[in-house]
C-alpha cells in the first residue's frame, strides 16, 4: 500500500466514523471560543523551532456554538467537533476532510497529526494559543472573522 493509497484511506475512514457518530457531540459552549474564527500564525515546537505559514489563511479554524469545529488546512476543508470544560482545556474530535494532496512544504500533515493532541487554548491580545499534551508544541492563531458556514442560499 502505498503512502497516498494509505492516506486517502485513513481520512476516508475518519470522514466514515464521523459520518456513523452524526452530529457532533453535546459541547460545553465555551463563551470564550463559540462564534470565533482564527488564522494560522505560527507553529511553536517545544525545540525552540518556529513554524510559520506561507499564507496564514490557508489554516483556519471557526468554532461554532454548537460544538461544529469548521477547518481549513490548506488545499482541504473539513469539519468536527471541538469541547471545552472550562475556561481552558479543550478536545478536537475527528475531522472528516477532503483528501486534496497539498503540495510540497505545506503544513497539512503536520496540523492533521498535531490537532487530536490539543488539551489546552487560551486567548490573549488577539490570538489563540493552543497547546499539545505535554507542552510539545504551541498554535499561534490569529482572529478573523467567522464566514457563513450553513448550506448556500
């Protein structure tokens, strides 16, 4: 099997297990996050390395009220959930995504193997810090405005 043929099947089965969950579960909505949206500004590796976009608006995350985590991760556009308990942890449940292969030096396989390991945010100045368990890396986003995510009229 090769990468791609291995790739195209695990974000099929992810888009499977999202579609057989159904809506997304019950979510604490969190005031300080429903209704936001957030542009990419840099990656923080726990080495000290920063990480930063070509065009932060090929990486955004909108989270809606209801619990819908809307997402673009460069050549691709999916959806999830997202729960947050507090005024500080959070969990991002699976995405289902289109399976575009982004082209060379995109961030798409990194934010897709980093996003599962979200276990905290906070929002300060403008921008949203989302950390990974165990601190091993930190997502800078910037706000934006949130863009219509219903069916086109």
């Amino acid at each position: 099997m090769t990468r791609t043929t291995r790739r195209i099947f695990a974000l099929s089965f992810a888009g499977l297990v999202a579609a057989v969950a159904g809506a997304p579960a019950a979510a604490v909505a969190n005031p300080v996050l429903a209704g936001t949206a957030w542009s990419l500004d840099r990656i923080e590796s726990g080495g000290g390395e920063v990480l930063r976009p070509d065009v932060p608006s090929k990486y955004t995350l909108q989270f809606a009220p209801d619990g819908r985590l809307f997402a673009r991760i460069d050549c691709n556009r999916g959806n999830g959930s997202w729960t947050s308990a507090d005024g500080s942890s959070l969990g991002i449940g699976i995405m289902a995504l289109t399976r575009a292969m982004c082209p060379p030096g995109s961030l798409h396989d990194r934010i897709l193997r980093d996003l599962p390991l979200v276990r905290s945010f906070k929002v300060t100045d403008g921008h949203l810090r989302l950390s990974l368990e165990g601190n091993q890396a930190h997502y800078v986003f910037a706000a934006t405005e949130p863009q219509p995510t219903g069916p086109k009229k």
